[in-house]
C-alpha cells in the first residue's frame, strides 16, 4: 500500500496492536517472607483467530491441484507495516514487534517458503532537492530492526528481499502530484529518476551491510506513467542506476514491470517482476459465477498479453527472461472486478479519501464484504495457468506484502486483515503451502 507523509504517525497509531504480555523483569525478594513476586516472561498474546462463518463466501473452496518445480523460488512478502505500537509487557515496543516476525517468519518456513520480501519506506527530505535523502528517523522499521529482522530471517534459512515504497509526499508536504504531470517535459522525469537513483544507492550501501540477498531497484507502488513517454532517457537513467548500485552492492538485483521491457535493462538484472491479474473486463456478474476454471482462462489471456509485450519491447525471447510473477490478491467478494482498496487504515469517502479512525461511521473498509473464497480459488487458477504456459520461463513465485503479523482475521484498529491480499490464516495459505511444497 502506498502511504503518504503526512498519513505516517496516523497509521502507526491505527496500527497498534492491541495486544499484551509482560516483560522481564528481576526477582523482588520480600524480606519477611519466602514469598517472592515478578513480572511474567515476554510473551505473545494468543490472537484471537475465529471469524463469522459468512467470512467463507459462498463458493466452493477449491484444493491444490500441483506443486511448482523445486527450481522456482517461492516467495511471500511481510505486510507493510511495522508492528512496534505497544510493548505488551516487554523491554520496549521493539521487544514484543520481535516476537512477532519471529512467529510469522516460523509461519514463512512452515509454508515452503524461500525468500521472505520486506517493504520499506519514508518520505523524501525534500522532492525539489538536487539530491533526494531520506530521514531514517522516519522509516517505517527503525534501523537498527530492520538488521535484526535481517539477521532473523537468515538464522532461519529464508533469504531477504527489500522493497522501497517511493512515497508521493516528502517530509515539507510536498506532493510529487505537483511534478508528476502528464505533460512533463523530459528534463523533470530525469530529475526525478535522479533522485530516485540517490535513493537506490543509499539503500544499496544499506543493502550491502546488512548481507540483504536482493535489492528491487524499481520503486514500489508509486504510478509514475512519464517514463514510456521518454523510454531512451528513462532506460539510460535505469542503466546508469544499475551499473552504480553494482558498484556497492554484491546481492541480486530485481527489476520490476510493466514500462520496463528493453532488454538492456533485462540483461543487467538477476529477475523481472511481472505482477499478473486476470486479464480484464471481469464484471460483477462474473464475480457471481467465478469458478477456478473461468479465471484460469483469464490468467491465461494475460500471460498471453505480456508475453505480446516482452516479444515487441525487449527483442528477446520470453522463454529466456527470468520473471518473478507477482500477486496481490484481496480476500474481499469484488476483488477480482474491482481491484485492489485500501486494508490497513479506515478511509472516508467524505473526506476524499483521507484516513480516518476505526470508529468512523464513513470508514469505507467496513462496508466491503469478507470473502476468503475468492483469494483463494484467484489463487489456485493463476498457478494453474502458469503451470500450463511455455511462454516464460518461471524463475519465482512472490506474494506482495501479502502476510499480516498477527494471527487475526477480523477488522480492528490494526488494520483490516479478513479483507487483505495477506493469505495468512486463509485458505489460499493451504493452496499456496501445498504448492510450494517441495
């Protein structure tokens, strides 16, 4: 999800889990008594995992039908928020949000998983600036965790990806919206993926320290359309931007799709990520009869349709690129029709979609309805189609931010996970584990 400056402490507070536990603490010993009192250990709170029976749907839930080949690398990626919003009896709110990932990277290993994706992201100092940088005070996982999680991740034989969420709004509310126009002339769009570079190479210095496996060198969900209209400058700034982070960084390099297909780029890169959704229109009167059988054909129209757009702007052969495909997929009744809404915060259509508390009655994510069967037979028809196809060869599988940090499927003030693309706790978890499976 994409969040915004001034949307950063607001989300940290919507998010607070609401959890508790207790902390270590010394052994108080009563001077007139064998008595002796302490704290409890620091432990996880038992989230509480029931929901309506309705959160099902109405549709059968369909079973795995295959397993990937052992050589596709299978990957989930952490919900993208940071749960350090009450320490729950522990040392410090970093103390139990490190109970948690632990829980959850058990969870990762349990479900066959390889490479476990981390989102990360901050505002920009200032977006006007000649060089972009950021304030590490405000990153959405402090430093110091992030290494820990890191460290965490490897301990537990899963490799490490990071992500940057470019954010469209920098730490002097400024919006990029004011430079991000559709009429652009070329030299802002090279400013900007300027600036973007001084971003990627900080993080690639990050990157390189802290032994991260892979680095996404392309922003994360940040629409910057401007690019196609100067596809030679913007490919020479990428390719200058590569060969730099090379220069620091010694981990495997992602690029990501679509507006991306030169194969110079293609040929400088470890992996392409191509996020696939069925191929559109999908009605709600489609949502009424969806079967896995329907959206398999989709799926397949799609990777039809990219492999088109491989073949015309990269001038090599899909069957040679190394894609990673993508999800995202929500567990909500028009998620396929509809597309992606927001599941971490409460948004007001009164306020023009400005965030607002869980108790709002204008909260627009109460009104969507929970469906777990759509996830999951999405789930099932996409791996079924990229079973079948010979177009691409399949180098990974990788479900963006698609794991929440706590084992809750109902709405709160955490968030909202019975709607989100997170598959934890869901049925699509049993399908995806099944597949993955080696």
């Amino acid at each position: 999800m994409l969040r915004t400056v001034q949307f950063f402490f607001y989300t940290l507070i919507l998010m607070v889990l609401s959890a508790c536990g207790g902390g270590g603490g010394a052994v108080n010993t009563v001077s007139t008594s064998s008595a002796t009192t302490s704290q409890p250990p620091c432990t996880l709170k038992t989230y509480n995992t029931n929901y309506p029976a309705s959160f099902m749907g109405t549709r059968a839930i369909p079973t795995a039908s295959g397993q990937f080949a052992n050589s596709i690398v299978r990957g989930i990626g952490l919900k993208d928020y940071y749960p350090g919003g009450e320490n729950n009896g522990c040392a410090s709110n970093a103390a139990y949000a490190r109970l948690l990932y632990l829980k959850t990277l058990d969870k990762l290993v349990s479900d066959g998983v390889d490479v476990v994706e981390i989102y990360q992201y901050g505002p920009i100092n200032d977006l006007a600036a000649k060089t972009w940088t950021t304030d590490e005070a405000t990153w959405q996982i402090p430093k110091a965790e992030l290494k820990w999680l890191v460290e965490a991740a490897h301990s537990k034989n899963l490799k490490v990806s990071l992500a940057w969420q470019l954010w469209p709004v920098d730490k002097l509310n400024k919006s990029m919206t004011v430079y991000n126009a559709s009429n652009m002339p070329e030299a802002e769009m090279v400013r900007i993926l300027r600036g973007w570079h001084d971003v990627m190479k900080s993080m690639a210095v990050l990157s390189n320290d802290f032994k991260i496996d892979i680095l996404n060198i392309q922003w994360s969900a940040f629409y910057f359309p401007q690019v196609t209209n100067y596809p030679e400058p913007a490919t020479q700034e990428f390719l200058a931007l590569i060969d730099d982070v090379r220069s620091v960084y010694s981990g495997k390099l992602y690029m990501g799709t679509p507006r991306f297909y030169d194969k110079r780029i293609i040929q400088k890169v470890d992996a392409i990520i191509v996020p696939l959704t069925p191929l559109w229109p999908w009605t709600y009167a489609d949502d009424a009869t969806m079967t896995v059988s329907s959206l398999k054909q989709k799926y397949t129209a799609q990777i039809m349709n990219i492999y088109a757009d491989f073949l015309a702007g990269a001038g090599l052969s899909p069957a040679n690129i190394p894609i990673i495909w993508d999800f995202n997929i929500q567990s909500r009744d028009k998620a396929i029709s509809d597309g992606w809404v927001e599941d971490g915060f409460c948004i007001s259509p009164a306020s023009n979609g400005a965030p607002v508390a869980y108790s709002d009655p204008n909260c627009i994510q109460k009104s969507y309805v929970t469906d777990f069967g759509v996830q999951a037979i999405a789930v099932e028809a996409a791996f079924q189609a990229l079973q079948a196809q010979t177009q691409f060869k399949t180098y990974g599988i990788n479900f963006s931010t698609g794991y929440w940090l706590t084992d809750t499927l109902v709405p709160s003030e955490e968030g909202f996970p019975n709607i989100s693309q997170s598959i934890r706790g869901k049925p699509a978890e049993s399908i995806v584990k099944a597949w993955y499976k080696r």
